[in-house]
C-alpha cells in the first residue's frame, strides 16, 4: 500500500429508524488502525447516520493528517449503505432534504484530498466499523437511561 492511500470504513445505525442513532470509522492509515464511535442523538435515521459516518470519517481524516498531508491523500472509503454509495457515485437521485445537505457536506470534504473513492461492501466486511457504530448507540443509550452522576 503507498504512503498516501488510506482505506476509511465506515457505518452508521440507527435504533427505531428514526431512533437512537451513533456512527464508526475505522481509519486504515499505512502503519496504524485507528477506530471512531460517536453518538449522534434521538430521531435521526438509517440513512441519515450512514451519511454522518462518512462525514465524521472525513473530517476526523483531516484532523489526523493535516491540511498539508490532505491535499496528497488518497481516501478508499468503503460503506455498506448501497444507497448513499450510490447517491455519491450519481446513480441515484437525492429526494430527502436532509440528505441533500449532507451530501453537498461531503462533496465539499472531498475537496480537502487528492482524490476520494466511494465504493460499497457487503456488511460482512465492515464489521469493525459497524462494531464502532453498535458501540456509539449502546454507550448513548445508556447514558440516556441513566440516573448516575458522573
């Protein structure tokens, strides 16, 4: 693998749909893994969180990297959601308000880097990412529930 590619997996979920929500990203620089979870809130959806994930994923990217180290970056991005993949490849048309600004939200992201690929996986082969995600909505959820002070 060159110095400048890194592989971005990411995964979003939401419990209710719309529900609890959270997100992962694992981060597959040459020499080092890095994972990500963060809870997103109530009332958001499936597909809304798959776009936040990949969102968190790029600018997370850049935080780690730099903007100099950016601009040289390759990002292999790897989702199981076919349809948000699909709306960022142009196959698909964008009828949710919501979406449409997160995908503008990416598109401007992806500026940021040398070039960024969009690529779907079967969700067999993004169980690290989903593990981040499942991880976001256990720790929010039972922050939400709880009556202990921290």
């Amino acid at each position: 693998m060159e110095n400048n590619i890194i592989n971005i997996f990411t995964d979003g979920g939401s419990r209710g749909n719309p529900g609890i929500a959270g997100v992962g990203a694992v981060l597959k620089f040459p020499n080092e893994t890095k994972k990500y979870s963060q809870f997103l809130g109530d009332k958001i959806t499936n597909n809304e969180a798959e776009y936040q994930a990949l969102i968190f994923a790029l600018k997370k990217t850049k935080q780690l990297i730099g903007k100099t180290k950016s601009k040289e970056a390759v990002l292999k991005c790897f989702a199981d959601s076919e349809l948000m993949v699909k709306q960022l490849n142009h196959q698909y048309k964008l009828n949710n308000e919501n979406i449409q600004k997160m995908f503008i939200e990416i598109w401007n992201l992806m500026l940021d880097f040398k070039k960024v690929e969009i690529t779907h996986i079967f969700r067999e082969k993004n169980k690290e990412a989903d593990e981040m995600a499942n991880k976001a909505m256990d720790e929010g959820q039972a922050s939400d529930n709880s009556n202990k002070l921290f």
